[in-house]
C-alpha cells in the first residue's frame, strides 16, 4: 500500500458523485434574481425554477416515484419540460422523453418497456397520447399516473387524460429543500429510444456522470459566457436536448422556449429577446437562411448555431457564413448523449477560400476534451486506419460520455461495445491533422458494380445547386450494377429545375458513377429534429419501378 492510501480515504468533504442537478442549485443559490426561463408571457427566475423543480420533485416523491423508477414526459419545449429535466434526476429517477412524432402503439411499446410509472403529457398530445394509454392498458398491462400540464401559450384542441394538474399539483406540495443528485454517479439518469429503423428500437441508458461531463463540454466545446440567452430550436426530448438543459443550467442562462420550429418564430425570438445561442439539425438552419430578409431584420447581436443530426451540405455552412451566424459543427449519437466530437476551428483557416473552410469545417473532427477516445477502426480487425484521408474504417468513441448501455438488451450492448469501443455503426475516414470526416452510415453506402458511393457525397454536390431545398440519395435496385443512385429532392418555393439539369449538374462534380440515375422531386421524410428518413425512402426505392432520366 502506498503512502497515498494511508488515512486519505474520499468523504463527504471531498468527494461527490458528479449530477449535473448541481447546477441548478448553484444557479438558484447565486443567480437566483436572473431570468432562467422565457415562455409566451411566462416568465421565471433561477430561483422560481429551482423551487417549481422541487415541488415537482416532492409531487412525485409522493406519487411513488424514487430511485430508479421511470418517469416518461411527452412535452414539446416549454418550462415543463425544463423542470422535468432537473426534478426527475434528483429523485434518482430516469427520465423518459418522448419522441412527440411516433405513433400510438410505437409509445405504448416504449413506456411498457421502460416500465414507465408516471407519464406528464402536454394536452395537445391527447389525440396520440388516449390510444397509446389504450394500449399500454390491454396490451402491456400498465397503467402509470397521468399528470395533463395545460400550457398558457396552447390554445389549441386537447383534453386532459389523468387525475392530476401539473399546477395544482405543484400548488399542492412543498418544494424539497435541496435537489440532490445520487450517491452513484453511474445510476441511471435517463433512458432514450433509437429511432427503430430495423425492428425494435433500443432504449439507450445514460448515466448522471456523463450528462454531467457532457453539459460541461457544451460550455467548453462553444466557449459559452456565463448568462447565454438559448433559444430552444432542438426538441428537448432529442437525447435530451444535447445535454444543454443542464448546460444552460450551469452558466445561468436563459432558456427561451418554442412550442413550434417555424423561421419566422426563430427570428423573432431572436430579435425580442437578444438570444445568442441555438443548436438544430441542417434543416432547421435552412430555414434562416431561405427566410424573408425583412424577417432577419433588427438581429443585431452576435447569434452562434450549433450543428449536427446530419453532416451539414457545405451550401448551409456558406449560407450561414453569409447571413452572419457563427457555425459550429458537432457529431455524435444518442448512445454519446448527442455531440461527442467537434470540428475545432484553427486560426490559420481564417485564412482559406470560403469553399476550403466550408470544407473544414464540415468534418467531423475531434473527440470533446472530456471524452477519451474517438478514431476509426477497421471494422473486423479494429486496428486503426491509417490518417489518410481516404482508407474508410468505422467511427468509434470510448470514455466517460458513451452510454452504460440498451436498457434489457445485453446482445445488442455487448455488440456496440466490442473490443472497448463503442462501435457507431457510421464509416468515415482519419485525415492527415487527425479530424475524422463521416462518409456514410454502414446501411447508406451504395455498392455499385463493386464500387463504394457515399451517398452524404452525392447528396453536398445536389445541395451546391441553387434550387435544391433538401435531398437525400439513397439506393434502388439494379439488374447490372446491383444497386446505383436515386435522389430524392425538394426544390426552393420560387426555383424550378428539371431532373436533366441537376443530372447534369452532378455531372460536373462527381465522377460518372456517382451521379444518380434517377431525380424524384418528392417530399422527403423528416423525423421533428428534422433527421431525413432514409429507410423510407429506401423503402420507396425499392417498391417503385425505376426509370433513367
């Protein structure tokens, strides 16, 4: 035994498990006077929302809710969703957030296998929620406690499905005298569904360490100030905002909520209430810059865009640049909490054409400072590939940010975690300054005549021409080549082109392969973070006949 062990045993002066409630408490203690949260009329200082938070906390208590219960929440970005986030972890509780977009059954199935002990609905869900409580009912034998939160900024349909009224529920019980996060940081803090694109999705398990570590990396990862105004474009139930709750939490931002992702509300959130800081999938951002410009009108403060969800086409990253919106790209999954790597900006690109930094820039670069590891492995051999820019190799993390695994699914945990390495299942390459660029998810390579198509390739070159809104390249069955390109495309309000012309314009671009075979200007499916619905469409591919243009 060293003499480092002797009599210098962790106690509670010196050693606590890491939860990032914490910051809520800090905030509460320090900044309790300052705006924590912006909804409609509603308005909430830290330290109303630490107190709103803990008389949730003490609701729940009551209701039966402890360590390592479920609680699931289908809200859309509202204070609900908020206190949520920090009254469910400090009762040891995992929270559950649901995706607002599934279907009936999809949730029934969810709750059932998180075994869900209360749900918070927002009314405006009723229509989907009734069913799905149907089903949880006959088909799961499950019945959690309802809590029906009737929003003052909805004045749509709905109607209130449980025995409880957030408010009055809040009313009715006295706040608890301190969030706490657990005495073990590994316990659970929530539980989040993959998206189920090839049978059952997977109920991915993070921890409270992570989300503490992870909060603090978006602070780092963005060189937030103290006091950021976050404007809620990403949904919250979406890996649990990227961890930003919490991260809003620790600077005593201000949260600025959004029932809906519309241009117009974005901007106008912008401008009314100063807001610095917004995170969002391409798409979203595309809505900014396709906007009016007498909409972006009076916007006069330095507004920072966090990306991912998708590799973002370098037409957004130039079209941002141009509207004055600092882009910052991130990548990662669920299984990481959301972004787990950066494309770090360097000084010396600065001094690059505006086509080479789009390029830079549009990597996905780096691991965060606080996760361990992120390279690109041969899939079989795991050995890494060599930083050239060109030999392809799968992406994976190992650290203190990767989940703790598939909630009741060993086989799939043990599979993802082969060989210490979270396995991300997206190809991409190492390149000579160690920034890793994503190819292509596994499944959305197109194989044709023996030859490897990155599908995010064909799909930048469609997004370099003017009249292109959204794309997606997947591939269709081929009786010579085995499979070849089919776009999908939709097209600017006030653009039109023919399917010969971006034909044509790929051409000019891409080498003779990889130009599509077809162009279907088509709606393309969108999940609500905006993430395009490949299998769709590969579905589509593969059930219609196909004709060369």
């Amino acid at each position: 035994m060293s003499i480092y062990d002797q009599h210098l045993d962790p106690n509670a002066a010196n050693h606590v498990a890491l939860s990032p409630v914490s910051f809520v408490e800090r905030s509460a203690e320090v900044f309790g006077d300052l705006p924590a949260v912006v909804h409609g009329a509603r308005r909430y200082t830290w330290a109303q929302v630490r107190e709103r938070s803990a008389r949730l906390a003490a609701a729940l208590r009551a209701l039966g809710v402890g360590r390592g219960q479920t609680v699931s929440v289908m809200l859309p970005n509202t204070p609900e969703m908020v206190e949520a986030h920090y009254a469910v972890p400090a009762l040891g509780a995992v929270l559950n957030t649901l995706n607002t977009r599934l279907d009936a059954p999809l949730l029934a199935w969810q709750m059932n296998h998180c075994e869900a002990a209360v749900l918070i609905t927002d009314t405006e869900f009723a229509a989907l929620m009734k069913p799905a409580l149907q089903a949880l009912r006959t088909e799961h034998g499950r019945e959690p406690v309802v809590i029906d939160v009737c929003d003052s900024e909805y004045a749509g349909p709905g109607e209130r499905l449980g025995t409880h009224e957030y408010e009055a529920l809040l009313a009715a019980h006295a706040p608890l005298e301190k969030l706490e996060g657990p005495a073990d940081e590994w316990d659970a803090i929530a539980v989040s569904y993959t998206s189920g694109t090839t049978g059952d999705p997977k109920g991915v398990v993070t921890h409270h360490r992570g989300a503490y570590l992870n909060a603090v990396c978006n602070a780092a990862t963005w060189t937030m100030p103290h006091f950021p105004k976050y404007l809620w474009t990403l949904p919250m139930f979406h890996c649990n905002g990227w961890c930003f709750p919490w991260t809003v939490a620790m600077l005593g931002g201000t949260h600025v909520c959004l029932r809906r992702v519309e241009g117009k509300a974005i901007l106008d959130a912008m401008r009314e209430h100063g807001v610095d800081h917004y995170c969002a999938a391409p798409i979203v951002h595309n809505l900014l810059i396709n906007a009016p410009a007498e909409q972006r009108e009076g916007i006069t403060q330095k507004v920072r865009g966090m990306v991912a969800g998708a590799a973002p086409p370098a037409s957004m990253i130039e079209g941002m640049a141009k509207l004055g919106i600092d882009i910052t790209h991130v990548y990662g999954l669920t299984e990481v909490y959301g972004p787990a790597s950066v494309a770090v900006k360097r000084d010396a690109w600065a001094q690059q054409s505006l086509s080479e930094q789009t390029r830079l820039n549009g990597r996905q670069g780096v691991r965060y400072m606080l996760q361990e590891g992120m390279t690109v492995l041969d899939p079989e051999t795991l050995q890494p590939t060599p930083a050239d820019g060109q030999t392809m190799g799968e992406i994976m993390f190992r650290g203190n940010i990767v989940m703790k695994g598939y909630l009741k699914n060993p086989q799939s945990t043990a599979k993802a975690f082969e060989g210490g390495w979270f396995h991300t299942g997206d190809l991409g390459v190492m390149e000579a300054d160690r920034y890793v660029k994503i190819k292509d998810r596994s499944k959305d390579v197109i194989i044709s005549g023996g030859e490897n198509i990155s599908s995010i390739e064909v799909e930048d070159a469609l997004y370099r021409h003017p009249a292109v809104l959204a794309c997606a390249v997947v591939a269709r069955p081929d009786p010579k080549w085995g499979e070849t390109p089919v776009a999908y495309v939709e097209t600017k309000a006030d653009a039109t082109v023919t399917a010969a012309e971006l034909i044509a314009h790929c051409k000019s671009l891409l080498a003779g392969y990889k130009v599509p075979k077809e162009i279907r200007f088509e709606p393309i499916p969108k999940t609500s973070t905006g993430k395009i619905q490949k299998f769709e469409l590969r579905n589509r591919a593969r059930s219609t006949g196909a004709i060369d243009v």
